[in-house]
C-alpha cells in the first residue's frame, strides 16, 4: 500500500480554521457595525434610483440626450419596416447636428436624418422596437424601458458584488449605491441609447463567472476545497452549465454593444488562471483552455452572423462596421485636427477637465454643466476615495492579518482592477480618433468602479486611516487660506474650496468617535477608556448605530438630493424651448 499525505491535509485545515473564522469574525462584525439587514437597504436604494431615473426621464426635453435622436431612428426603423437599417454616407451631417442643437430640436425641425447609429450592433433595438411598435413609437416609454434596464443592472451588480463579499454589505451596497446615484450614470439610463442593456449583459456575465469562480476557492484554497470531494461528473455539470451562460451572455452583449467584445478574452485568461494558478502543471493548463472554450465557442458562434452580414453590407474585413462609420461620420472634430488648431496643452486640459465633471454630470448634448461647488466637492471626495485605496491597498498587499480579504475576494478585486485599467485603454483608444471628452464611456466599467468608491469610502472608515486621511484634508485647507493669504490678500477668494476642504477634514476626524464603545479595536485607549462606558448606556448604542449608519450613507444621501434638484435646477430651464 502506498504511502500518501492525505491525513496531514485535514490537519491544516483545522489548524487554519480558527484564525480564518477569527478574520471573518472581524470583517463581517466591523461592517455590521454601520450597516444591517443589507437586503432591506437595497430595496430603499432601488426605489431611490427608480423616483431619481423617472425625473429625468420625464423632465429631460426631448431629443436633449447625446445622440438619443439616432437611436430613436434605428429603433422605429425596425418598428415599421421589421428589418434592421444600413449605415450610409449622408446619415451623419454635423451642420445639421448642429442647427438642431442650436434650436433645441425645434419640433418643427425633423430628425430624420440622424441615422448615424445604424451600424451598432442590433439587439437592444430589436428588443426597443417591441416597446416602440405597442406605445406608438413613445419616446417616453423607450426612457422607461432604459430606465427598468437600469433596474435590473443594479440587482445584479449587488448579487455579484454579494457573491464576492457575503458579509460586507458596505461593499456590495456602496457600490450598488453610487452605481444607483451617481448623477450622470442615472440621465443615462433614463435617455435612450444601447449602454444600459450592455451595462446589465455585463453584470450578468460578471454574477455567472464570480459563481463558476467560488467553489474553485472555497475554504480559501483549491487544494484545501471540499468541491475536489464531488464527482467528475457533478464538477463537469458546474463548470458546462455555468460556463455555456457565461457565453451566451457574452455573446449577448457582443450583440449589443461593441466594448463587449474586451471582457470576452479577459474573462477566457480568468478562466484558466482560476483552474491553473494553483496546480502549475501542463496537464491543468490544457483543461483550464478547454474549460475556457467552452465561453468562448458559443460567444463566437452566436455572435458570427452579424460578422457577415456587415462583412457583406461595408466590405473588406470591417465585421463591426467600425472602418465604415468614421468615414460617414466625417466632420465630427477629430483628435488631430483639434490639437493643430488649439494645442495639445489646451487639448489634454480639455480632455481631463471635461471628462471628470461630465463622470459627475454635464448634462444634454454636453451642454449643461452644474455649480462649480458640486464639481469641487466631487474631486475632494475623489481625492479621499484615493487615499482610502491606499490604505486597502497596502493592507492586501500585506496580507493576513492586516487585511480581512480571503484569497477569492482578493483575486477578484486584481480581475476588478483589470477590467478597470480596459475601460480606461479603451476610453483613450477612442479618444486618439475622435474628441469624446465624456465621462459617460466609462459606464460600462461600472462594477469595477463601484468597487473602488466602496472599498475607499469603507476604508476611510477605520478610525485610523480616517483620522490620518482627516488630517491631510485639514492640512489642505489650511494650505488653502494660508496661499490665499500670501498671494493675494483682499482679493476674491473661493470659499467653496475651503468649506467643503473644512468639511471633509472635520467628518473624518470625528467619525472615529462612532466606533467608541463597540467591539471594534479602538486605537486610543484613553478615549475609549472616557467615553466607551457613556455610549454603551440605555438607548445611547441604537443612537450610535443610526450615527454610523448615516456617516457611511452620507455621500450617497447627498448624491440623491442632487439628483432631486438636477432636473429642475439645471436640465429643464436650460433645455427647455
């Protein structure tokens, strides 16, 4: 009988077993400090996106969307005639464009012409041409169907993100709420355009591969993973049903929008990299590419139809119709031309000026831009959602028991980060041809990015790196007045800049003392030894519980007022007719 290792496996397990539950102990008692019953909480903020998404679908005028009118035309195009249109030279006219704009799409100038989109992949449209064809061609009720898109990319960005960190809810529903808030992310899935059915075929391929990805870590270790117990046949029933989804899905929003087409090899390397990093042998690799083509070969498959039909429509081996359309769209300002007239400083001031508010929000056709305070209020708390993964960062990089992330939800917050750095190459890759400053193109990257402002606000948190990440902001703002002091005393000064400076640094510093009283490890033993037997008195613990609840909730409660006022300060008098 051969000798093995089998007995000493169990052992390390169980040796491993009390300190994995001590740190899961600790990440799920310290974010159940500020939130619970997360579930109940999400229902409140899809009702809060549902009321803030119906505003602006009903306020926003007609037409006063970016490129809502080509849309518009693709969708009743199939709505009447049942086939899908073709891109053709004329379908673009800038001067055109730009007398519509210039009148606010006068009613009695026609949009018929704006039919630039027809070359964009077809599905949502066939689906939009139901929704046109049974309300008349509403325009209203097409936002409304964007708007129940947007719904569902919400759910399951949440069941993604809660597949991942099952007991962080200030993970799963910070960034479901900024997802769910984030002013300009809301218009654009109010207005009609094909990013949002993309945006939730990209939630879905994402929720279908965190949960093929799961069990492969479960206890944190394949070798350590009770799914090695199943049978072949039940392990082969996993990955065939989860992975022919995911292809599916993947193909779906190859059908759908073109940027679908970087999360296809991306996810394929995810596949392989979870069966292969652990056990780096040839035999492992190859079954990791065979799992992987399972995605990969119904995607392509599905997906190849369209292939010819634009083949055979534009010619050449333009399968995604890419070449043709920037020879119809000729007139749109180009990236070249703009930097021989103006500059290449003037240009990348431009660029990453415009495209950071119009992230937050610019609103219409580009156009409609909010108070200069709200933008500097959204760089300040850029700025300490930064620091916040700063912090995050180097505790993963040092690993238990400084972090409270197992190796899955390291692994994929690293595949987060990935998709994140293909939004951003893409953006740019887009911009290298055509002027297209607008934080919008990042959207479909919104899992990625929820991710980050939840893991840097929830970082921020911590009594230490918030009182430290406090203190830099109180620094700043004393920098502030001092400049403003030296360099031009009794001149105009933007008291903006400072209040909303002040403001951060003194929420930082004080919400530290939330934590007084708790479980959590309190890093000054004097003001814990002070106040730690007052908070824990009569109502005084459900009083801070609320307390903490809302300090976490803040910038999203301050980001569902702004979308109260947005429609009617900003959008509607300035758009109207």
């Amino acid at each position: 009988m051969h000798q093995t290792d089998a007995p000493a496996q169990p052992q390390r397990i169980r040796a491993m077993a009390p300190r994995n539950a001590a740190r899961s102990a600790l990440a799920s008692g310290f974010d159940l400090l500020y939130v619970q019953r997360p579930r109940r909480w999400l229902l409140v903020i899809l009702a809060a996106y549902l009321l803030c998404a119906s505003l602006y679908a009903v306020v926003t005028p007609a037409w006063q969307a970016p490129d809502e009118p080509a849309h518009y035309n693709y969708i009743t195009h199939i709505a009447s005639t049942g086939t899908l249109p073709t891109l053709r030279m004329g379908d673009y006219n800038q001067e055109t464009l730009a007398r519509l704009l210039a009148s606010r799409f006068d009613p009695s100038r026609g949009i018929e012409s704006l039919r630039y989109e027809a070359y964009q992949p077809p599905l949502y449209y066939l689906t939009a041409a139901a929704v046109s064809w049974a309300s008349g061609d509403s325009l209203r009720a097409l936002r409304f169907y964007n708007v129940f898109l947007g719904l569902v990319s919400l759910i399951l960005l949440y069941l993604s993100l809660e597949t991942i960190f099952p007991n962080k809810p200030l993970i799963t529903l910070g960034a479901t709420a900024f997802a769910a808030l984030l002013p300009m992310h809301v218009a654009v899935t109010a207005a009609l355009n094909n990013d949002v059915m993309a945006e939730m075929l990209m939630m879905g391929s994402a929720l279908v591969l965190f949960r093929w990805m799961r069990p492969y870590y479960a206890g944190g270790s394949i070798a350590a993973n009770p799914w090695r117990l199943l049978t072949p046949s039940a392990t082969a029933h996993h990955d065939r049903r989860h992975l022919l989804l995911l292809g599916v899905l993947l193909s779906l929003g190859m059908l759908t929008k073109i940027y679908a087409y970087a999360v296809l090899p991306m996810f394929a390397v995810v596949i392989v990299w979870t069966v292969w990093h652990e056990r780096r042998t040839w035999a492992v690799l190859g079954a990791g590419i065979r799992l992987s083509l399972q995605m990969v070969a119904p995607a392509l498959l599905l997906a190849a139809p369209l292939w010819l039909r634009n083949i055979s429509l534009y010619g050449g081996w333009d399968f995604l119709g890419l070449h043709w359309h920037d020879q119809v769209v000729a007139g749109q300002p180009t990236t070249q031309a703009w930097i021989a007239t103006n500059g290449s400083l003037d240009y990348f001031e431009r660029a990453f000026s415009l495209t950071f508010r119009s992230f937050w929000g610019v609103f219409g056709w580009m156009g409609v831009a909010m108070d200069e305070s709200i933008y500097v209020a959204a760089l300040f708390f850029a700025g300490v959602l930064f620091l916040g993964l700063l912090w995050a960062s180097m505790r993963l990089i040092s690993g238990p028991p400084d972090t409270d992330m197992d190796h899955f939800q390291t692994t994929v917050i690293v595949i987060l980060g990935l998709l994140l750095v293909a939004v951003v190459l893409s953006f740019v890759w887009y911009n290298l041809k055509f002027v297209q400053h607008q934080g919008r193109y990042f959207f479909w990257g919104m899992l990625a990015i929820g991710t980050v402002v939840a893991l840097g606000w929830r970082e921020v948190l911590h009594p230490l790196q918030g009182a430290i990440t406090g203190l830099i902001s109180a620094v700043l703002a004393g920098s502030l007045l001092l400049g403003y002091f030296i360099s031009q005393p009794g001149g105009p000064f933007n008291k903006w800049t400072l209040l909303i400076a002040c403001a951060f640094a003194l929420f930082l510093l004080l919400q530290p003392l939330l934590l007084v009283g708790t479980d959590y490890p309190y890093p000054w033993r004097r003001i814990e030894a002070r106040f730690g037997p007052l908070a824990a008195r009569g109502v005084m613990p459900r009083v801070m519980q609320g307390a903490r609840f809302v300090s976490w909730a803040m910038p999203f409660l301050l980001l569902f007022m702004l979308n109260l006022l947005v429609p009617f300060w900003y959008i509607g008098p300035q758009l109207a007719h």
